[in-house]
C-alpha cells in the first residue's frame, strides 16, 4: 500500500498524516495489534500514559523489525503529572523501552488545577534535552495555546483534539493555521457514529468505497493528521487503503454540512480536569 503524506510540523520534523490510535486497547493486546498495524504500512502509533499500554506498544514496535528511525511514536502527559512532567515522561520512555518518542504531548490543559503553564514549561526543557523531538498539546482551546505560548514564547507544533464531521472544529483550526500548528483529530470516526450518516454513505457509494474509508479521506484531503483506532487486521488494512482516491469540492461541501455546535463527543477542555 502507499506510504502516508508527511505533514511538515514548525519545528522542522514531519508526521505521518494516517497513524493508528491505541486508546482503550489493553496491554496485553497492544503489542499485537502494533506490530500488525506496522505490517500493513502504519508508521505513527499514538499513546498515552492514561492508556496503560505503553509496555505493549513499545513490544510491538521491537517485534515489527522496522527501524526505529523509521516509526513516529506519539505519547502524552496525564494532568496529574503536570508538577513533574520531565519525570513522568522519563516513566513513558522507560514502559516504552525508547530513548525519546517523536512528539509528546500535554494530554488536556486541566485548567482548574491552573499547572498546564508549568508542564509546557517541562516539555520545552524535554525538547532540549531531546527526550522529546517534537512538542505539543492536546485538547487546548485557543485561551490555553494563548497562555502558553505568551509565558514561554514556544508554540506547540500540534494540537491533537476531537473532531470528525459532525464536530470540525473550524474555529480551533483557524487559529491553528494562523500560529503554525498542525491539527490532529482524535476519534476521526465519531466513534463510529457518523459511519451510518446518509451523507457519509452517498459519498461512499460515490467512490466505491467504505463510508469509514470516506471520512479518513475527508481528513486527509481536509489536511489533518488522523489517528483511527481499530484492532481487527480487516479494518486495519481498510483504515489504511485511502489514497487511491480523493473527494471532490461536491464531496467536501456535502460533508462540511454535517458540522454542528452540539456534535462534541468527549469531554470540553474548558471544565474538564
């Protein structure tokens, strides 16, 4: 199959556009779902330390035989770690049995417990001392990036954040375009919920293709990285066979409709801590 675009982030360094996301997936599973998912062409594998499977996913890129140059490995920082970020990551870097991961990310800004400034100030010294090659965020609203970014002068490469098309984010995104940070999308999919739309499904018809296939397109033909989960080898490969097409402007509009204030999913950073 063939290999993902590279989305340039500002800090020099690249990431795969397509990636698989571990999230929910027990330990004990992950080293095999990340060694099949490096199989089929996955290059990016993104997890937390919340997700309690760093152990695995680190088994499983040793088990894949791909060179670590090769693998972009994403994980990010538990708010209750904010006061000792470089420490938590040291625990990340040891479960994942790796020297630095490529992008590490403050998980959400948990602006109750008023530490994220600290944290961030905590990934720029990681970044220095390489542990980290890339750094960002994830779930920041605009007042967080904004915070951050005026006490430290550092502007996050990415911001990984819900969205999918009922929930695109189009505010977040133009702010992001405007300071150079790349947007990526966690639960692309909607958690499987915008797979049964009638839009989706035209679309997918459209093209011959899976209404799944047609919202990762959207994505990508959108510019955002996607990170879709799945641990059947099937959904996998299908996930992964999308760039033998592309959406047209009818497609983008039709689907850009889908977008609604109430379409979030998860958790609202602004409260959530």
């Amino acid at each position: 199959m063939p290999t993902p675009p590279l989305i340039p982030l500002d800090d020099r360094h690249h990431i795969p556009q397509l990636g698989l996301g571990v999230w929910q997936i027990p330990n004990a599973e992950t080293t095999a779902v990340v060694r099949e998912a490096i199989a089929v062409g996955y290059r990016s594998i993104d997890t937390a330390a919340l997700y309690r499977n760093e152990v695995g996913v680190g088994e499983g890129l040793r088990a894949s035989g791909v060179p670590r140059d090769e693998l972009f490995v994403t994980t990010k920082l538990w708010h209750d770690r904010h006061i000792d970020a470089e420490r938590a990551l040291d625990e990340s870097l040891r479960r994942l049995t790796l020297d630095h991961v490529d992008l590490y990310l403050i998980h959400w800004p948990a602006p109750r417990q008023n530490r994220y400034v600290d944290a961030w100030r905590a990934l720029v010294r990681a970044r220095e001392s390489g542990h980290a090659r890339s750094i960002g965020v994830s779930n920041f609203n605009p007042d967080h990036l904004e915070r951050i970014i005026d006490a430290t002068g550092v502007v996050p490469v990415l911001n990984q954040v819900e969205l999918h098309p009922r929930f695109q984010q189009r505010a977040l995104r133009d702010v992001h375009a405007r300071l150079g940070i790349a947007t990526e999308s966690w639960s692309p999919l909607g958690q499987g919920g915008v797979l049964d739309d009638p839009t989706i499904a035209a679309v997918a018809r459209k093209h011959g293709k899976t209404p799944a296939q047609v919202v990762i397109r959207w994505h990508i033909d959108s510019g955002l990285i996607a990170i879709p989960k799945t641990t059947h080898p099937r959904r996998m490969r299908e996930n992964f066979d999308v760039f033998d097409f592309t959406l047209d402007a009818d497609d983008l509009a039709r689907i850009g409709a889908m977008d609604s204030p109430d379409g979030r999913l998860g958790f609202d950073p602004a409260t959530f801590s």
